[in-house]
C-alpha cells in the first residue's frame, strides 16, 4: 500500500538545508516514499569539476539516507532554477514538493521568494519546513473557507494527523462586521450571533462526509481578518505545522495562490503545507501480496488510515487464501461495527465463532483420541 509515494526534495544546500533534509527524511519514513534529492547548476554551466563535486555530495547524502531505510537517489540539473524544479516535479510526477524556508530579508516577508515562486507555480501540494525547526509536532491547524480547496487540505490535514498522531485543529475565519458598520454606532453582537450561526451550519455541512475516523479533533470559528487570525491562533497555540488549500481562479488554479494563503506563508512561525487542486495522498494497494499476514497487516495499516472499505477487502483476501484465518474475521467484523452495519458485523462475527467453535471441537477430539485406549 502507497499512500505518499514520490518526495521531491530540491536544496541549494543552503542554510536551511539540514533541518529541512531531516523532516523529508521523517516525512519519507513515515509514508515509505521515494525520496528524489534535487539541485539545480546555474545554467550553461561548463565547469565539470563542479558537477562532479556537487554530484559527490548528493551521493553521500543518498548513502546516509539509504542506511535509514529510505529508497532514495538525486537528480543534478542545469538550468534556471524554478523551471528546473517544476519540471523535475511534473516528470516524476511527485505527490509532493518538500523544501526548507528561504529568507526574505524583513519582517513582512520571511518567506524566500523562491520558496514562493514555487507554490505558485507546481501543481503538487508544497511543504514548507520553518527553519531551525525540527519536524516535531502534536497539533495541525487547518483552515478551512468551505471551499473545494480547503476540502483537499483537510483531506492532507486528516492522513498526516494519522500518520503522526497528532491532535487536528479545524479552524473557519468570519470577516468581523466592527470595521465596516462602526460608523453607525450600532450594537453588532446580534448580527455577529446570527452569523455565527448560520457559519456553523455551514461548517457542519461542509464535514459531511469528511472522514476524521481515528482522528482526536475539534473546529473553531472565530471573526476577524482570516491571514491576520491564523497566523494569531499558530503563535498563540504553539501549532507545529499548518495546512492550507489555496483558491484560485478558474483556469489559473495552477498558477495562482489566494491572497490570504500569501500573506499567512510569509508570516506564519511554523512549517506549513499548501495545496491547491492536486491531493497530497493517493491510495495504490499492492496487489501482488501473497503472504497471509503481510495482506492482513496491509488491512490493518489501512483502517488506520480511515480505508475501512479497502481494509475490509484486504481481510476478506486473508480469509479466502485460509478459512481458518480467525484474526480476519475479527478485524472484518469490527470494521463492520465501527461502520455501523450491524447486520453484517454479526454475520462475520458468528461465522468467526462457528470456525473457532469448529477448530476447538476437532482439537478436543484429537486429544481425546490420544489418551483413550480404544484408539492405540
């Protein structure tokens, strides 16, 4: 089973490097992803010496990462750097875009403008590892305008919650009213309760059908301006990593990040993933699995992941290769149950109990065989 399956991780081997290298390595590990180490050579370069030191470097990074477990190989480029990096994540069609924080120099834009230039313009979702900070988190902080690509980014939010075990924060901004009816001198707090109200139904249609299955989370709603707010709740709360979708403009989804997704990605004081049209997680079972507990773990692995039906079909592969597989049985059964078909949790249930019952009586019977005398 796949779930995250190509990285691509571009360096410049710059300052941020090392910590950003770590937390594709974690990443990597976590999802048993390829890991495609990326540096690009300025264009027209002729100096063979340097390609041969630069690609020396990459190939002891590619030994250590290796030695961890982590399928890993580089790829050495000459050309202007941001085509070479998008280009690089097209054809190899990368599920997603790792890299580390640049600086910009103020306070306002702490967020390198190559690093931006490449969430504008890749289709993958794009991880963004503040530096000098580990990947080391408990909570995720997703934003959410109820939109189609807020939606993708709970769907990262909740996978990475799973594989990380961290608690998920759903949080929806609403413009405050105060600014722009304070000239009238009129009491808001009826208008803002009606608001809030109408936001929270919306909020709850808009979670319908999301499976936060195996998930610890909780949503918010609060008013204010949305960049200024989120960017409070990361600092205030001491988020480890935010995850956001970024709306875009019909046919320019590709190419064009909202403006408050721009504002938070220069601001915010933590690692952050932003994703537009493309999800982060696609699902490829491995078919060619022959061996009775891999499949099972398979199963297991899966309804961690919140694909119960997918689990369930793994486990029924257990039971037709051995009946006598109990622990699948079990497993289909409580799958049933957590999905609230009874019916058909306790027709697997009792047909585990009827093969245990069967599997006792023919060992009692065994036994018995061997102590009495009638039968030696």
């Amino acid at each position: 089973m796949e779930l995250l399956k190509k990285i691509l991780f571009p360096t410049d081997f710059g300052e941020s490097m090392e910590v950003a290298l770590e937390s594709a390595i974690g990443v990597a590990k976590k999802f048993e992803s390829q890991l495609i180490l990326l540096h690009v050579l300025p264009e027209n370069n002729t100096n063979e010496r340097l390609k041969t030191l630069v690609g020396e470097k990459l190939e002891e990074f590619v030994t250590q990462i290796k030695a961890q477990g982590v399928n890993c190989y580089y790829e050495l480029i000459s050309g202007n750097q941001l085509d070479v990096i998008c280009e690089t994540a097209e054809r190899k069609s990368a599920n997603l875009v790792l890299l580390g924080a640049g600086r910009g120099g103020t306070l306002d834009y702490k967020l390198g403008r190559n690093s931006e230039e490449i969430i504008r313009n890749v289709s993958m979702p794009v991880w963004v590892i503040e530096k000098d900070k580990p990947l080391l988190f408990n909570t995720i902080l997703c934003p959410v305008d109820f939109s189609e690509e807020s939606k993708i980014a709970l769907d990262n939010a909740i996978h990475l919650c799973r594989r990380f075990e961290a608690n998920l924060n759903i949080l929806h901004v609403v413009k405050s009213h105060g600014e722009e009816y304070s000239k009238f001198n009129l009491s808001l707090t009826g208008l803002e309760a009606e608001t809030l109200e109408k936001t929270a139904a919306s909020f709850d249609e808009f979670l319908k059908g999301v499976n936060l299955t195996g998930v610890s989370w909780d949503k918010e709603v609060i008013f204010g301006d949305a960049a200024t707010e989120i960017v409070n709740v990361v600092s205030a709360n001491n988020i480890g990593l935010l995850v956001m979708g970024s709306a875009g403009k019909t046919g320019l989804k590709r190419f064009f990040v909202g403006s408050v997704t721009q504002k938070v990605s220069r601001k915010v004081p933590c690692s952050f993933i932003i994703s537009k049209s493309e999800k982060l997680i696609h699902l490829q079972l491995n078919n060619n699995l022959d061996d009775i507990d891999a499949i099972f773990q398979e199963g297991v692995q899966l309804a961690k992941d919140g694909y119960t039906e997918e689990a369930i079909a793994a486990w029924k592969r257990c039971t037709a290769i051995n009946e006598l597989y109990l622990k699948a049985w079990s497993a289909i059964a409580s799958a049933y149950e957590s999905m609230d078909c009874k019916e058909d949790a306790k027709r697997y249930n009792d047909t585990k109990n009827r093969i245990q019952q069967s599997i006792w009586d023919q060992q009692i019977e065994a036994d018995l065989r061997s102590k009495h005398r009638l039968f030696k």
